[in-house]
C-alpha cells in the first residue's frame, strides 16, 4: 500500500486514437490508488476525441490544442497538472492495477529518486510481482509509462519540444540525472503499452528517430565523443539510405544540420560517469522499415 495520500496527475497525449484513449482511461479509474487527477492533451483529433471525453469523462481535465504539437503537448499537461507526482502515459498504455500506489511507495522511501520508471509491457497480466521486489537504478525510462517528482521539471526542465517525437525520454532522462536525481524502476511497478490498431507512418517515425539522435548527441556527447559519434552517424546514414533504397536519413540528416545552431545553444556535455552509462547504440537508429 501506498505511503501517505500524495496527488498523483496522469497526463495522456492524444492525436486521432478515440478508442485507445477511452480503453486507458477506463484502465485508470480501476487504479484503486487515490487521489489521481487525470490530464488529456489533446493535439487537434479530428475523431471525435473531444466529444468522447466530455461525454463519457467529465471528471477528467481537457486540454485541446490548436495544432499537432507533438510532445510539446505533454508539457502543456506537465505545467497544468497539481499532483506531487506525474504520471506520463501514451494513449495505448495504461498502468496495472496497483501500480499508481507502488510508485508513490518507491518514491518515499527513495527520496534522491527523482524518477520511476515503469515496467513497460506489451501485454497485461504474467506472473503476479509482489510489492517489495528488489529495485534498480537505471538510466533512462519509457515514456509510456513514467513517474516524476513535479520538482524535476523545475530543476531539470521540460521535454524539449523542437524534437516533436523520439528521444525526448533520453534527453530529459540525462539531465535529470545531470541536475542530480537517481531514475528507479521495480518490476513491481508495471505498466502495459497496447498494440494500438492506429499505426503512424512509418517512415515519419524513422525521419524523427534519425533526425533527433544527432540533436541528442550534439547537446549531450562530450565534445570528442560528439565529433567522433557524428561522422560514424553520417556514414551509417548514407550506407544504410543506399541499403534500403531510401532517402529519410539523409533527409533527417540535413535538417538536423540545418537546425544545428539552436541545438547546440542548448548544448549540457554529460561527465564521464554519466556518459559512460547512456551511449546510443547508433546501429540500432537506422531501423528497417520497410
């Protein structure tokens, strides 16, 4: 059982996935952990989103936005949300039953933790996990299924916006152990990621996920790594562009330059110790789509 009564806030992100969404907030009013307020961003649905949630949810907060913002919504629903913990969810992931209050528990007794990361399955139930399994230090988190303390964001900022998709999580996740926080996770704590039938592009999704690993490695990389990282990704990008017949990496590639400027204003190098823990696996970036 959960320590205390502490407000917990679960922000979901929305675009077009009516039905993902009323499945994972049916899931959370089965969450027996209260208080929790529940935030909906909504990046311009143009599926009757709006009116399903009004209907069927009166209870839960509505943010509609004007325009797909991409992650940058998640933030408009981290500003608003009151709870002393944030729950970030995707609108096909819901956490187990027991899950909420789990993560309030590690997160009192773990006061240097400033993240827990959930358990992220593809499928509910397996074998029942007792509340006091062993927990883990890690160094990144899955963004369908993760804790804060709200003074993470304060101290470590926000998900930075201009990546629109992908590697928001790890870049967060470094400068919250860079501003000092320890990210834990327990199989106790799980939450399930649903195979939504609403499938996104999949060449969209490998333009960001390119794109946005050399901003990673540009504001995070110590400057040798960074030059070094830079030109095997260049090389992995033409060789693999040749291989598939494709030309989204090296698109990615030249808007990632083109936008280089603003990236590295914001550039944080990690010490040694951290960037020993996260290096991009920079192979797995280029995943086959087709």
């Amino acid at each position: 059982m959960a320590i205390g009564n502490k407000l917990v806030s679960a922000v979901i992100l929305t675009w077009n996935r009516k039905d993902d969404l009323k499945e994972t907030l049916e899931r959370l009013r089965e969450q027996p952990y209260s208080p929790i307020e529940i935030i909906v961003v909504d990046n311009a649905s143009t599926d009757g989103t709006d009116g399903m949630v009004r209907s069927s949810f009166p209870e839960v907060v509505y943010l509609p936005q004007k325009e797909n913002r991409g992650i940058a919504g998640y933030n408009a629903g981290f500003m608003a949300a009151r709870g002393d913990y944030i729950v970030a969810l995707d609108s096909d992931s819901h956490p187990e039953p027991e899950a909420m209050g789990r993560m309030v528990t590690l997160f009192e007794k773990n006061p240097t933790a400033g993240i827990v990361a959930f358990d992220v399955h593809a499928s509910p139930g397996g074998k029942p996990i007792p509340e006091g399994a062993p927990v883990a230090e890690v160094a990144g988190y899955h963004g369908a299924g993760v804790g804060f303390r709200a003074e993470v964001f304060q101290k470590a900022g926000y998900w930075y916006e201009p990546f629109f998709l992908y590697f928001n999580e790890m870049d967060h996740a470094l400068r919250a152990l860079m501003a000092g926080y320890r990210i834990i996770t327990s199989p106790a704590v799980r939450a399930v990621h649903r195979s939504s039938p609403v499938a996104r592009p999949s060449e969209r999704g490998a333009y960001f996920y390119a794109r946005n690993a050399l901003w990673v490695i540009w504001r995070h990389y110590p400057a040798r790594e960074m030059f070094s990282a830079t030109a095997q990704f260049v090389w992995l990008a033409v060789s693999e562009s040749l291989y598939q017949r494709t030309g989204v990496y090296l698109r990615a590639v030249r808007d990632a330059f083109a936008a280089a400027p603003g990236v590295v204003r914001g550039r944080n190098p990690l010490p040694p110790n951290i960037f020993e823990k996260v290096r991009i696996p920079l192979h797995l970036v280029f995943t086959r789509f087709e």
